[in-house]
C-alpha cells in the first residue's frame, strides 16, 4: 500500500488489521473534506457504456440490508442518491471497457479464477464515514481484501486485460449514497457523525463476482457474467494444540 493522490483517502491506514485504527482514519480523511463534488460528473462514463469488474455483491445480507436503509433514511434530507438494496457492492478492480476486452480473454480470465488461490473470510462493515463523493462504511480489516485485489491483479495481467488500479491505491469501501451536487461537506458530515455509534455488521466473503457494469440514471447495474468460489476456510482441528498422545 503507498499514498497516491487518485485515492481517497489518499494515504492507506497505519495498520491493516485493526479495526479500530482502519474506522478512525477513514473518518478522519472524511472529516478533512471541504467541499463534495458531483459523483456522476464524470467525463467519459455515460449510460451507453459496459465495463467489467470484479466485485463483491451482497444481496442476501438481510442484516446489511437492513443497516443501509436504516442509514440511508437518515440521509434523506441531504437529497442523496441512496445505493439500491439490491445494488450495495464493493468494487475489487476494474477489468476493462467492454469494447477492450474480447470473449477469448474474458474466458481465459475466468479459467483462472477457477483456481483463485485465496481462501474465503469475514469483513466488518462499520458506519459510517465517506468520501469527497459518497458516504460509506468503512469495511475492516484490510488485509484480506488487499490480498485478494492482489491475487485478482495478477489474473488480469495473466489474461492480457486492461486492468485498472494497482494494489496500492486500492481503498475498501462500501457505498451507500453518492452525493449528487456540488455541496460544502458540513452537513453531510454532521449527519454521518449521528450513525457513527451503530455496531458493524459482519459479512462473509466466500466468492467474487465477475460482472458487465453499467450506470443506469444515478444507480449502477450489473449483469453477473461469473461467480467464482473462494477456497473454503480450513476448518480448525479439534485436536491441534492438544498435547502430545492426547485423543
């Protein structure tokens, strides 16, 4: 991980790990925001453009669901653009522009995922913090989610995609409202500072999707093109640690 500017936040947390350390410096980078800008003004990404992406989905997470209305509501007023309950995501790595990546190489691509050499696990998603176009959760820890943007980089560049952001400038979020409108980031801020004290909500990763992004008015769709299976966690012996001729 390195600081990079095209990131945010710009800098990666002192310690990957530590929820603690990862919630606190999000809200911090959060908090140093002056003004939010448009998230939909972007120059070049209109409605009659796909990209593929890795991502991971979570659209029978009742109890995340559930957390992201309950956030979202608080919200309203601001005239957010809230993430629809079968939208929420977290976007592991772009692949490439639909035009730049042919079927041979998409196939070749999901060939070697099959053999994804990462093991599946939990994340917590914590509200609330955001960024200079959206408010999210910030999602804990790190290190798991690095590995496997890693791991997915390493296909990509095996299969001769695009790609797009390395390693390093990869922040974990967790979407739940893009800002529409240029704004000052004060009332937003206070607002989000009221869902800080919710408890997390835990997630288990146990696949990544590959899917043919879209925006679609101010939301973003997807067709899932793959579901590929992470490695099952290996389940602990009852008998390690035992000592020695124990049964």
């Amino acid at each position: 991980m390195a600081v990079d500017t095209r990131a945010f936040p710009c800098a990666p947390p002192a310690d990957l790990d530590d929820s603690s350390v990862i919630v606190e410096h999000d809200w911090r980078a959060f908090q140093a925001v002056d003004r939010m800008k448009n998230h939909w003004d972007r120059p070049g990404w209109s409605e009659q453009q796909h990209a593929y992406y890795w991502m991971l989905t979570f659209a029978d997470a009742s109890a995340l669901l559930r957390r992201a209305e309950h956030c979202q509501g608080a919200l309203e007023r601001l005239g957010m653009d809230p993430v629809p309950a079968d939208g929420l995501h977290v976007t592991m790595l772009r692949i490439g522009a639909a035009e730049q990546v042919s079927q041979p190489q998409l196939e070749h691509l999901i060939s070697l995922a099959e053999h994804l050499p990462v093991s599946g696990f939990r994340i917590l998603a914590h509200p609330l913090a955001g960024s200079r176009g959206a408010v999210r959760f910030s999602l804990t820890p790190w290190r798991p989610l690095v590995g496997l943007h890693a791991a997915l980089c390493t296909l990509g560049a095996q299969a001769g995609v695009p790609g797009g952001k390395p390693t390093s400038a990869f922040r974990p979020h967790l979407g739940v409202a893009y800002n529409n409108a240029e704004r000052s980031a004060a009332p937003v801020i206070d607002v989000v500072s009221q869902l800080r004290s919710l408890p997390p909500v835990g997630l288990d990763v146990s696949s990544v999707d590959l899917v043919r992004l879209r925006r679609q008015g101010r939301a973003y769709r997807w067709e899932t093109i793959r579901t590929l299976p992470l490695r099952p966690v290996e389940p602990v012996s009852a008998v390690q640690g035992a000592a020695p001729g124990a049964q």
